[in-house]
C-alpha cells in the first residue's frame, strides 16, 4: 500500500517541476481548437502593446512576435493545475479587434479547470482592453 502511493507522489512530484520549469515561445507553442474571443473597439496595434506590455496579473508574457501579431502569456502552475500558455493572436476586424485566446496545458489537464482558467484570462483581458479603451 505504501509503494503504489511513493510512485504518485514522486509522478506528480516530476511533473510539476516540468510545468514549472517549461518555458514557451510562439515558434513551439500553437493555438488550441479551443478558443475564446475578446472585442475591442481599439485599433490592433494598441490592443497588442496592452497585451505586451500590461499583462493581467497572475500572468506573465512568454513570447511574443509583432509581426504575426501573437502574444503568448502563460500562467504558473497550482495545487490544482500544472499551468498553462494562453496563446493570443491580435487581429484586426472591423473598425476594431479581434483577440483569439487559446489555452493549452503545460503538462496535461481535461476538465472543468481548463474551461474555468480559460475564461478567467478571457475575462481579465475583456476587463483590461475595455478598462483602456474607457481611460
């Protein structure tokens, strides 16, 4: 009983220090089928130095690249997940911005806490490009 629960202990153990310690960049990291879209009235350009430059807190800026217009931020992990990259791919649409936020795991997770992180940096960053757009 005590060796199958060592065996866990030390799989959960490597695994966290993997998500921990990897490290992304938009050249590895591809967008996810999953996605979530955030609007903004502001030109793509703004929206893409906001995102660069004032990242939501709880949240770091892996990697970006200008000329693509991508922005992956990345999250670190917790007790309950092993964190996550958020690629973001800033277009233009419309008069305005289009914000395609993917998300996909630094080790491996399903569930339900993928949906909620997701939507949680979906929210912060609808909260963000709108809080600017009204300064």
């Amino acid at each position: 009983m005590f060796l199958p629960a060592v065996f866990v202990f030390v799989f959960v153990g490597i695994l966290f220090l993997v998500a921990y310690n990897r490290k992304g960049s938009v050249a590895t990291v591809q967008m996810s089928k999953r996605r979530l879209v955030v609007q903004s009235p502001a030109p793509p350009q703004v929206v893409y130095g906001w995102l660069v430059q004032h990242c939501p807190g709880g949240y770091a800026v892996e990697d970006h690249d200008p000329s693509r217009g991508i922005v992956l931020l990345s999250s670190r992990p917790s007790a309950f997940t092993w964190g996550f990259f958020y690629p973001a791919v800033v277009s233009a649409d419309g008069a305005g911005t289009r914000v395609d936020l993917g998300i996909k795991s630094k080790a491996f997770q399903y569930g339900p806490l993928v949906t909620r992180a997701h939507r949680k940096l979906a929210g912060a960053l609808a909260g963000l490009v709108q809080g600017r757009v009204a300064e």
